[in-house]
C-alpha cells in the first residue's frame, strides 16, 4: 500500500468472521495488506469448533490475538479487551460485523415476530455495537476508527429481511449518536452498507438468492460487491484518508442504492 492509506503499527481488532465467505474475512484481508495489527474475534462453542476454523482461516494473516467474544455477555468483552490492552497497550480500529436473528424471524409475516426473536435481533445486531464500542474508548488514546456493516434494508423493505431490518435500522442510528459522542475523544464511527453477498448469515434470509440476481441486474455497475471491495473500503474509513468523515453509512453496493423501485415493476412485467 502506498500514500496515506498506510495501517503500518494501527492495532485493529476485528469481530465477525465465520468462515472465507465472511465479509469480516474481506475486511482484514484488506486491513492486513496495509500493514495494521490484527486482533480477530470467535464465538465460543462447547466443541472449540469456531476457535479452530478461525485460527486455521487467518493464520496467513498472523493475527496477534485470537479471542473468545459472545457479545451477550459482558464478562467475554472485558477480558477481550484486558487481554489486547495486556498485549497492546492501545487499540486503533474496530471492526464490527456481527448480526443475528432466528431463521423463522427472517421470512414469513413481519407481525408475526415474536417479542424474544426481536429482543435477540437486537441485541446481537445494534446494542453489540454500543457494548463494544464502551470498551474500546479507553483503548483508543490516539483516536481511532469504529466501522460497522449494514445493508440497505434498514431504510427501505426488503421481501424477508424482516427483524433484520429494523436491527439494521437501529444500528445505523447507533452509528450517528456514536460518532457524536465519540467525536471529542478523536473516534470516529461509521457504518458500510454493502450490497448482498452469499454468506452464512445472510444465506438464513429468504429467497436470497432472488436478491442476488435482481441486484446484480439493477445495479449501474450490473454485478455484486465483492468482500475483498468492502475490504477496500473498510481500509480507507480506517486511515488517515478518511480523518473527517465520521457518522456516515457508506454505500458500496455497485450503485444498487441510488436505482427507483420501478425497474423492479419493469422486471415483475418482463417475467410475466
């Protein structure tokens, strides 16, 4: 990497990655090709399973740090936290990509979610964000980047995104009131919204697949993001590149976002 998008000595823990379809994945494949040090998180299992898959994933990227993180539960984000304060002393970038909602909560009626499956969606999708962020402030004595995913259905309905909708909805706002209570310290707080990518989280919404293709025949660019190009992204709202931008959602959706809902029309008539 060259000029100013140079992460060389930044500390960056990044939450989120499932497997190589991850866009968290992306996102510090990108962070580590410009030089930051990486911390990566895993959801703990009773079989160890998700701490090996992660470990064998990034060991190309030789993460400093591989930490259990259930954001439901506080005392697993303290001792993420101790132990990169115990190893790096400092934290300049947090990377969230976490979201989660019960697969029947994610099709069907939207007035049929139960009141559990919209607190869980919550919780894990938008408030993470929140707890999160409490404990990376201390950390973050130079300043520093938070960045969050979101997709388009948090501001407009998406056939099945349903609770995800309203999570996103949150989180996006959650991006603003961070960045404002943030700001003063030199953190800055803001959110991607990428367009539809086959992943294991989003491969739980309904007719996904449906999505993909429509996006991909609607949008200017007529493909889909890549992970790698959210990556790409990530790396510029991390860097000095981006000092002044803090509380924005940033598309990188191949221009999906800007097109009006009658081409879908055009489309539905097209197909009869």
């Amino acid at each position: 990497m060259t000029g100013l998008l140079d992460l060389t000595g930044k500390n960056a823990l990044v939450t989120g990655i499932a497997n190589n379809r991850s866009i968290a994945w992306g996102i510090a494949q990108q962070l580590h090709k410009a030089g930051a040090n990486l911390a990566v998180t895993y959801l703990p299992d009773d079989r160890g399973r998700m701490k090996s898959k992660v470990e064998e994933l990034t060991a190309p990227l030789n993460p400093h740090l591989i930490l259990p993180c259930n954001v439901q539960d506080d005392s697993q984000i303290d001792a993420m936290y101790s132990a990169i304060q115990e190893k790096w002393g400092r934290l300049d970038i947090l990377i969230h990509c976490l979201a989660f909602a019960n697969k029947e909560d994610l099709s069907g009626s939207f007035s049929n979610i139960s009141r559990a499956g919209f607190q869980l969606a919550l919780d894990v999708s938008a408030y993470s964000l929140i707890a999160l962020c409490r404990g990376a402030k201390p950390l973050m004595t130079a300043g520093g980047s938070v960045i969050t995913l979101t997709y388009i259905g948090g501001v407009r309905v998406i056939p099945n995104y349903n609770v995800m909708g309203i999570a996103k909805a949150a989180l996006e706002m959650n991006v603003k009131y961070l960045a404002a209570d943030l700001g003063p310290h030199n953190i800055r707080v803001n959110g991607i919204s990428a367009g539809p990518i086959r992943t294991l989280a989003s491969s739980a919404v309904g007719d996904i697949h449906k999505m993909m293709h429509y996006a991909e025949k609607i949008a200017p660019l007529r493909r889909l993001v890549s992970q790698l190009e959210v990556g790409n992204v990530a790396a510029f709202l991390a860097s000095d590149l981006a000092s002044c931008v803090t509380g924005q959602i940033i598309y990188a959706d191949c221009g999906y976002e800007v097109m009006g809902s009658a081409l879908f029309e055009e489309e539905k008539t097209e197909e009869g």
